[in-house]
C-alpha cells in the first residue's frame, strides 16, 4: 500500500529511484528496532518516532479507507483522486517529504524536515499539496 502511494506522490524519478523511499521510510520507522542501547535512552526521539508511526498507521489506514478497503488494489486515477483530497492532505505531505529525504540526504545520517536536495538534481523541489510536486516534469504545464 505504501509503495502504491509513494508511486503516486513520487512522479519524478529523481524521487523515487529504484523504489528506495519504501525502504528509507521501513527503516525510519524501525529505527528502535535495530539502534544500539544507548539510542534507547533518548526519550524525545522515542516520542517522535512513536508520534510518525502514529501518523503513518492513521494515513495509511485513512488511504486504505478511502479507496473502499485496498487502496494498493485501486486503479492509478482513483489514487490520484483520494490523494489530492484535502484530508489527506497531512499524510500526502509527509510521504513527500520522506521522499525527498530518501532521494538527497547522505545515507545514516540524522535530517529534521526535508532536505534540500537542489545539489544532485538542480532544482528545488515542494509539495504542491495535490498531484506532482513543484519542479518536477509532471508539473511543469
């Protein structure tokens, strides 16, 4: 379900190359899961991370909702529509934004917020709020 709606967020390559925001945003989410001991103790990441696991069960399940039980089953339009929604608009704006991170930032390294990745692409790039980001191909008409 995830990577279905990634597909439809990330439209540009750059975004999403070989699928690598799935993995990013798996790994984000179980950063306790596999950190060293002393990472636990940090009692504010654990909160943040509690509160984007939160974020991201409530999406998903708002997505899958919307579609009328599987959103990963419905056809790429009906996606596209329930993306653009303004509800969803929350999730679709986080699920951007852990795209652009997966695509710029160095690997293991700690980010707040979404990079800037005008460096690899040469272009800046945000979330429009519905349909393609700014800056992408798709949205250049």
């Amino acid at each position: 379900m995830l990577a279905a709606a990634i597909r439809c967020i990330a439209t540009s390559p750059e975004l999403n190359p070989s699928g690598h925001v799935v993995i990013y945003v798996d790994h984000l989410l179980s950063v306790f899961d596999v950190a060293p001991t002393e990472l636990h103790k940090v009692g504010s990441l654990r909160q943040r991370l509690a509160h984007l696991r939160d974020r991201y069960t409530r999406g998903i399940a708002m997505l899958d909702e919307l579609a009328g039980g599987d959103f990963a089953a419905a056809p790429l339009l009906h996606q596209n529509l329930i993306l653009s929604r303004s509800q969803v608009a929350p999730f679709a704006s986080l699920l951007f934004d852990h795209c652009v991170e997966a695509t710029c930032a160095p690997p293991l390294s700690a980010r707040r917020g979404a990079a800037d990745c005008s460096h690899k692409t040469g272009k800046h790039l945000r979330h429009a709020g519905h349909g393609h980001p700014v800056g992408s191909p798709s949205s250049a008409s």
